[in-house]
C-alpha cells in the first residue's frame, strides 16, 4: 500500500509540475539592414540588450547585413556583395524569407530618399516590405541622417510619407531627434567629432532610445546611462586590434562581421552618460516619437 501510495503522490508532482512548466520560449529575432550609421558602436547589439530589459521581450537575438556607404535599395540589386549578413550566393530577399525572422530594420536615408535614387528606394521600399510581412515578420523604419540641410529635412518628411503609405507602425525618428536637440541643447555633441559622418557615443545613445520607443512604444524611462562605444575609424592601433582579436572568444553577432570590423568592435569601451544628458535624450526619443506617431496615424482631409 505504502508503495502504490509514494507512487500516486510521484505522478501527482510530475502532472503538477507538467501544468506550471513552459516550453523555452524562442527569441526574437531582429535583422538590422544598413551600413555603418547602422553597425557603429553595434547598435543593433546594444539596443537587443535593452529591449531584453523591457516587459515586451524576453531574448532578443540581433543580426546585421549590408555594406558600408549604401542605401538598402542596392541591396536589392542584382549581383549585389554584402560586406556582412549574407551567405554565398543568398540574396537579402531569400535571407528574409527562409531565416525566420520576427522583425527587419530598414536603414532609410533622408538624403538618399530626397536626392535623385528616391524613385527607386520608393518601389523597393514596397518591394522589400511586402517580402518581410510575406514571411511573418514586421518592417521597422530607422530614420537615419545626420546633416541639417534642406535636402534632409525633405527626406524626413519622404520616409514618414513612405511609412504611412505602407502602414509601417514601427518608427524610429532618430533623424528628427537628432534635429531637436541639435536646436534646443547644442552642448551635446551627438558626434564623436572629429567624425561627423556617424552617430558619436551621445548619438548611438539617442538612437537606442528612439528604437526602444519604436519597438515598445514605451516611454524609455530608467533605462541605463552607460554605453559602449568604439574607437574613431582610422584611430586606432591595428597591430593591437589584431592581436585582441586573436586572443577573443567573439559573440555570435561580431562572428558574422568581416575582421576588420571585428577588430575595430573588439577595441570597444564603456561610458558612462550623463544621467540629466540620458534622461534629457530619453525624454526626446519618446517626444519626437508621439509626434510622428500622430502624424502618420492622422486622417488625410
């Protein structure tokens, strides 16, 4: 008797335990396309890392792919070469639709967009947003240009048109923040100057913030006020960069780079923000971002 009873009161823990278990949930998956506004200071790793902080992500798992100095429409392109992101002989369409992907972040220019490729990045924009919904995933707009030029501020205006027209829901207006602050606090440096062509440490900051509303549409409160940023492009020891490297056991998200990128992400350092400067670029990222939402999301008249 005593036997037949341990052996009930044992499958009654294992039905028990069998109820209150779930399955390993699978992470989610983000492909970030762009070029090096994109990879610098690994944007797309740190800003996985923070969206696992949030109630809305448990794991998050980032992947790159593209080509310094262009726009995704040449991605599309036939014979296109990615520095990074694509097997041999894959193109960014037969990535998108056979690895699984829960969300595609599309670097949009504003001066690529304004200047004389637009007609172009406007059909592959529909293009490539119709193969990401085709295989279960969201389209995601990164808003990227750094220049205060009339030719940007006609872009910004372009891709929020683009994002309504092909109900993008999910927006990051990092160029419009940038364009805020740049008016209202000119203390902050967004770049890491000399380089003025890439997000700086503060700048790769704001962006975090303005994706983290984008994919959360939650104000980025609390979030942390360090960052790891990479040394100036063309600053750094490459003797030393390669030996680092030799010595790393790397991440799966800088194994896929090309070495010269992993030698110069390696070299990486972290900093510490500011907290009035990081809760002053968290409060913009979640201000410019109400203000797009309610743009795109406004009944023409």
């Amino acid at each position: 008797m005593k036997i037949i009873c341990f052996s009930l009161l044992i499958a009654a823990m294992l039905i028990v335990a069998g109820c209150t278990s779930s399955p390993t949930s699978q992470p989610t998956r983000i492909l970030w396309l762009g070029s090096s506004s994109t990879y610098v200071h690994d944007l797309p790793l740190q800003t996985g890392n923070w969206l696992q902080h949030s109630d809305k992500f448990d794991s998050v798992e980032t992947h790159l792919m593209g080509r310094s100095g262009t726009g995704f429409h040449e991605y599309l392109r036939p014979g296109f070469k990615a520095q990074y992101g694509l097997k041999e002989g894959q193109t960014l369409l037969e990535k998108i639709r056979d690895e699984a992907y829960n969300y595609v972040v599309i670097q949009q220019i504003t001066y690529f967009m304004a200047d004389s490729d637009s007609v172009q990045i406007i059909d592959d924009t529909e293009l490539l947003g119709e193969a990401i919904r085709a295989s279960g995933a969201k389209p995601v707009f990164y808003e990227m240009g750094w220049r205060l030029e009339p030719l940007n501020e006609t872009g910004r205006q372009m891709i929020l048109r683009e994002a309504k027209k092909n109900d993008v829901t999910l927006y990051a207006p990092c160029s419009s923040a940038w364009t805020r602050v740049r008016a209202e606090r000119p203390d902050i440096e967004l770049h890491n100057v000399p380089d003025t062509d890439h997000p700086g440490t503060l700048g790769t900051y704001l962006n975090m913030c303005c994706f983290y509303v984008a994919l959360t549409g939650k104000k980025p409160e609390n979030l942390p006020t360090t960052i790891e940023r990479w040394p100036l492009f063309g600053s750094f020891d490459k003797d030393e960069a390669r030996q680092r490297l030799a010595q790393t056991q790397l991440h799966y998200y800088h194994a896929a780079m090309p070495t010269w990128m992993q030698a110069i992400s390696n070299l990486r350092w972290e900093v510490d923000i500011d907290p009035e400067v990081a809760d002053y670029l968290q409060t913009i990222a979640w201000e410019t971002w109400q203000d797009k939402h309610a743009k795109r999301t406004e009944t023409e008249q």
